[in-house]
C-alpha cells in the first residue's frame, strides 16, 4: 500500500520563509538592542523604575562642588544649602555614566552594557569610598536583577517583539 501525500507546497513555502527570516537575525538583534536602550534611556529619564533612593543631603551639598578635584569650592547658588528649586537628576551630573551605555550586535546576539569601574556600584548598591564606609543605595539602570535576568515586561515586549516579526516572515 502506497500514500501519496500532497499539498505540501504552502508548508514547504511557510518553511522556506522561516528559514529565510532566522537566517540573517542582524535585523531583529538590532532593534532589540535598540530596545534595551531605550528602556535604559526612559530609566534614566525617569529617576529610576520604579524611583530610585533620593540624594542624600550631604551627597545634595557635595554635588555643588568639585568632588575633591580641585580646592576652590563652587556652591551652589544657595552658599551650598539644598534648595528645592535647585535640582540635580540622579546619577547624572556629568552624563559620564548614561553616556556610557553601548550596545553591540551580532547576528546571534544583542549586548549592551558599560565598562565604568564604578558602574556596578549603582547598580546593585553596596559600600564604597575610602574604608568602604559609604553605604551606596541600589539605583538599577540596566533593566535586570542580581542574577541577570530582564526585567519582566521588558522580557514579554521582546518576546512579542520576535513572535510578530516571525509571523508576519511567514505570512
């Protein structure tokens, strides 16, 4: 006894396009990463998602100098009192660390990432400065936890991401 199946073309076709679409995946690593970034971006943006610990006074009174880079002080316009009108964006008063942030692509991956030294600090939180005597508080920017893992609704908008784009490949 012998079958003959058939009807096969719109599978075999449905499967060439697949292929075609996961063959070169530069396309859709990029706009992932661009993803990340983004969501980084709105973090910084935002102080933190959710907030991140405010300043802390002396941290606020310090900010207006020249952090130990030279003796003259600069205040601030308020003879160095904290003033609610004059604000500071968290982890931000020299950009350095924002604009720090890059992405690589491959055709397999999207990386983004910074290799400031003290990055990790603000982070993940921890002790620093001489003695390690200052307790830095946690302010996540990378959209991942302690154990690397995305955050969660950044995880299912690029889940929903690559099922979009593998089905309109196939369509």
């Amino acid at each position: 006894m012998s079958i003959k199946v058939t009807g096969l073309e719109e599978i075999r076709t449905t499967l060439s396009k697949l292929h075609d679409a996961t063959h070169n995946m530069h396309p859709m690593m990029a706009e992932i990463g661009n993803m990340l970034i983004n969501e980084i971006d709105e973090t910084f943006e935002d102080e933190g998602r959710p907030k991140w610990t405010p300043l802390s006074r002396t941290t606020l009174r310090l900010g207006y100098t020249n952090m130990g880079k030279s003796k003259k002080k600069k205040t601030h316009p308020n003879n160095g009192k904290v003033s609610k009108g004059f604000e500071r964006k968290i982890l931000q008063k020299s950009g350095r660390l924002r604009g720090s942030i890059t992405k690589e692509i491959t055709n397999n991956s999207a990386t983004v990432g910074t290799n400031l030294e003290y990055a990790a600090i603000h982070q993940f939180g921890g002790m620093a400065g001489r003695g390690r005597k200052v307790k830095i508080p946690a302010r996540p920017y990378m959209p991942i936890n302690k154990a690397g893992n995305l955050k969660p609704s950044l995880r299912q908008d690029i889940l929903e991401y690559v099922q979009k784009t593998m089905e309109e490949a196939v369509k």
